[in-house]
C-alpha cells in the first residue's frame, strides 16, 4: 500500500455483489460460538487519501470498514461449514483433562496383514485420551498423521476424520511399494484450540506495529499501528491510511505532533499479551506439536499382480490451472515430490530451469515464505543476475533478469500487516494495486502467496483482503485470459498463540475458496511441508523449497 500514491484515473468503484452482502451476512451472524471479530462501532479518525497530484489531504469523517470489496464465489455464504470445527465442552481450567499426546494411542483397523497391495488403502484409528488416561468423550484435536518410508524421503500426509466422540479415523493411500509406517503427532488438544478460539472471538489483533513519523527537520516520533483503530491503544484521534485501488485500511495513533501525513517507515511491534497462565499450559512445549506413542505401525506394501511398478500413479493431466484439487494432494518419493492432481515435472538442472522462464515475466508477491522462491531460483541458475533497486531486502521489490533469454523475475511482500524490519512506507504496495498494473498476457505469470502474516488477527481481516485480490484476479484473467495465475497456500511451521497450524489451516480454508470458480493454480505448501519426516519450520529447507518450485514450473511449462 502506498501512502503517496498517483490518483488511477477512470477508476470506478465497482458495485458490492449481492453474493458477497450474503457472506458477510453469515460471516458475522452465523460462525459457530461467536468466533468472528465484530469491528468497533464508528469512530472519528484523521484520513488520509491520495489527491490527483500524490499530495496527501485531510478530511474528518467516521471510520467505516472497505466498500470496495468484490462479491466472492456463492458456496462462500456458508463459512458456518468452511470454518467449522467440534466446540470444546468445558472452561479449560483442569489441565489433567485436557488430550495428552503422552496417553492417547492409535492402532491399525482390522487384523494386521502380512502384506498390503500397493494402490490400496490403510485404515489406522486413534483414541484421544486426557493427562489421567481416560478416554475423550468430544473431538475437536489436531493430529497430524503420516504415512513414512523407511529412509526418511518417503511420505504421504494422512487424512484425520474427527468422529467428535474422542475417536479419529486415518486413513492413508498406499502409494510406493516396501516398509511404510504411520507416525502421528498431537499439534494441539481441543482445549488448546478453544483458547485459540477465544482469541479469535476477543481480540482484534495479537500483534502490534509501529510508525514512523519524520518532520520537516528531520526529528521523528514513532506511533502505535494495526489494522484497526482499537487495536492501536491510542488515548485520542487516530490516523487513517486507505489504498485508493483496495480499499485496505490501516491505522495509527497519531503522535504527539507530527501530523499524519508524516509517515515514512513501518516495522514490527509487540507481542501482545493474550492468554492466562493456565491457556498457556495448555499451548506449552511439553503438549504441542507432540509424537504420539508408536505401538505397531510397520506394514510391508507389495506390488500387485497386475502392476509392475513401485508407485502407484495413474494417469494424470498435465498441470493447469482450474484442475480439481484431491486429497491427499501428492506424496513424496525419494525426495520428489509427486502431485496426484496433474503429471508434474522435474527440473534438475539450471538449463531445464532457463528453458522453461525463456521470455517469461514472473511476478511474486506475497510473505517471506514466497520469497523464499525467488532466493532459490537465485541461488540455482548462475545465468539469473539480480538487479540492485536499493530496495529493503524484506519487502522488496527484488529482480533477477536474464537479458539474453528475456527473463524477468520479480518478488514483493504484499503491504501490511507486515511483521517486518523497518522499511519505508513507500515500499509497501497492496497486491490489488500491484495486479492492477499488469497487463497480463501468455508470456506473465503471477504467483500469490497469503497467509503467514494474516494469523495474528481475526479471519475478517484476511477474508477484506482476499475480497479486494480476487477481484483484482479476475479483472486480470477478464483482460488477459492467458495470464497464468498461481496461489501458494500457507505452509506449516507455527505452533504458537500468534501464530498457531490451526490459524493457519483456516487461512488455507479461505484461500481456496476465495478462488474457487477462477482459472488459477494451487501449489499446496501445507502438505508439502507436512508430509515428510522433517520438523515443520516456517521457512523449509531447500528439499522442499525445490520441489515447490518445480511444481510452480509444472504449471508454467507443462509438456
């Protein structure tokens, strides 16, 4: 988001959809326990929006939420069932009855078998059991299961079916021939996830940031911001920043006396405090992200008659945009990484990489995570030399170019909420602004990624932005149909208050279905960094980072 920003001419403001006015209707009315952060009522505030010249002006008015949102895909009205998950009976107060991963046990369904056939299925069920070894009597955990192969390169995530009554059913598809056993871990017990609950009902933001406000003298005063006017603890009035092409807000405590128009720099703030001692015995190290105990999980995989191969792949189209998305959504298989949606391609060396970006422009925009992409892509093609655009390394804009071949790579984090070192405000661009510069075509690739910093508020938040990109999108596909389009999910790696697995598998939720119905792509980072025998970490190692990447070229150069 730019602060001084050049008015878009010809900009109309387009009309609210009547499918989007349905969604927030059950967004705010409907979600299960009251776990949507309603907004303060209006308020005064200083705005600030850009005039034709870039100059800043001010005006008085009340603080109204963005009225520029785009209407959203129509099976989004029920978010009553895209973010439902079991309530957690109880106040959470009695730690000794809360799930133990210590305890809780899983077991194979049906007699074990001396072999099973490759193609098939295996059926584990887990029992949920409290700190005293009792049985649980409601659902509502994170497990996470695994299906590994011996050697550690090998995995398939399982699917976890919550029976709501302590008991899990995993199943997992049998997908390489040899050894393969379930691994399962607690990430968190249902009373952890109702304090995470808690958080999302009550508190508008778990995060702070800060402002950096300069005078004409160059003296500066520093100020409190968020994404909404409470949530910066300002005593008096506040100032308003508005992205003329979203409508995203944000907001500042105005300082003592530097006016608003001030602002020149933003970075992180504070953690802020959210949680009682007991909730965080109930999202303490000793019972987060926990291997259960194994018991007899070793099965033997064989080749059946009928085939004559070690995987088991059908045949699979090749990556495109708009294809259906299974579950699981791929496997790993001596480090590489098998998609079960399309027939993705491997790219070993720095010349299949170059023919394949040959006369492309690809541009990302998203978190760190993303660019973590453009830092591999960097470090692997020689070929590939980086622009110096005297930008901040953490947000961009970053550039490789390869003259000779026509290759153009960009990378951007997306504007704020940006949990970031100090950078000038004039960085910060929103992904809607940026999309709407671009004019697309056979040769332009965008990819997304959304998510890792959206966490630390409620889901309205993320479901404004995501509004504002999804119409963007769809103005871009509307002028440019041939522009390819690709969304990175949020990857695994939180296991805190601020940053929880189960945040970020809501945000997941959100992401898919906020491009449902559009010819885009998915690149699945939360399985492809769940399915190994690697911890999680918010920023995977190269293994992974490679194997996102191929599949981002799967979809740019498919035959």
């Amino acid at each position: 988001m730019r602060l001084f920003m050049e008015q878009v001419k010809g900009y109309k403001i387009l009309t609210l959809g009547l499918a989007f006015l349905v969604w927030v209707l059950y967004f705010t009315t409907s979600w299960p326990d009251s776990t949507v952060h309603r907004p303060p009522g209006p308020r005064h505030a200083t705005t600030f929006v850009s005039n034709a010249t870039g100059v800043t002006t001010s005006t008085h008015r009340t603080t109204q939420s963005p009225s520029i949102l785009n209407s959203l895909p129509e099976e989004l009205a029920n978010l009553t069932h895209l973010l439902s998950w079991p309530l957690t009976p109880g106040d959470g107060r009695d730690f000794l009855a809360s799930t133990s991963p210590q305890t809780s046990t899983f077991h194979l369904s049906g007699p074990a078998q001396a072999t099973y056939d490759l193609g098939g299925s295996l059926e584990v069920v887990l029992v949920a059991r409290d700190h005293r070894g009792r049985p649980k009597t409601h659902g509502g955990d994170l497990f996470r299961a695994k299906l590994l192969g011996p050697d550690l390169s090998t995995g398939v995530p399982g699917d976890v079916q919550d029976l709501e009554n302590g008991t899990y059913l995993l199943s997992f598809p049998l997908l390489w021939a040899g050894r393969a056993q379930v691994k399962v871990w607690l990430i968190h017990s249902s009373e952890a996830i109702g304090v995470l609950r808690r958080i999302w009902r009550e508190k508008g933001a778990t995060v702070n940031f800060r402002g950096y406000f300069r005078g004409p003298t160059g003296a500066e005063e520093i100020a409190v911001c968020n994404v909404d006017p409470s949530s910066t603890g300002a005593k008096g009035p506040t100032c308003q920043y508005r992205d003329v092409v979203s409508g995203e807000l944000w907001f500042c405590a105005q300082p003592p006396t530097l006016p608003c128009n001030s602002l020149v720099g933003h970075s992180s703030g504070s953690y802020l405090k959210v949680t009682t001692r007991q909730e965080e015995a109930l999202l303490g190290r000793n019972v987060t992200d926990k291997l259960l105990p194994q018991g007899k999980s070793h099965i033997e995989i064989k080749v059946t008659a009928i085939g004559n191969t070690s995987l088991a792949l059908s045949p699979r189209p090749p990556c495109q945009p708009g294809l259906p998305a299974p579950r699981p959504s791929g496997f790993y298989h001596r480090n590489v990484w098998h998609s079960l949606a399309c027939s993705g391609r491997s790219f070993p060396t720095e010349d299949s990489i170059l023919g394949c970006l040959t006369s492309r422009i690809v541009h990302m925009m998203g978190d760190s995570t993303l660019r973590q992409w453009w830092e591999y892509l960097r470090d692997t093609v020689s070929s590939l030399k980086p622009v110096d655009l005297h930008a901040t390394y953490q947000v961009g804009p970053l550039m490789l170019v390869d003259t000779a071949r026509g290759i153009v790579l960009h990378w951007r984090a997306h504007s704020w909420p940006l949990r970031s070192q100090r950078t000038p405000v004039a960085s910060l661009h929103s992904v809607a602004q940026e999309l709407r510069g671009l004019a697309g075509g056979p040769h332009t690739v965008v990819v997304l990624g959304l998510g890792a910093h959206f966490t630390t508020f409620p889901p309205t938040i993320f479901v404004q932005r995501l509004a504002g990109i999804r119409e963007a999108v769809t103005a871009l596909l509307a002028r440019e149909p041939h522009t390819l389009v690709v969304i990175k999910l949020a990857n695994t790696g939180y296991k805190s208050v601020y940053g929880s697995d189960w945040f970020t598998l809501q945000v997941n939720r959100l992401l898919r279905a906020a491009f449902a119905g559009l010819r885009v792509a998915f690149v699945d980072a939360w399985e492809m960094t769940s399915s190994l025998a690697l911890p999680d970490s918010i920023h995977p190692g190269k293994l992974i980072v490679r194997n996102e990447v191929d599949l981002l070229l799967s979809f740019i150069c498919p035959t």
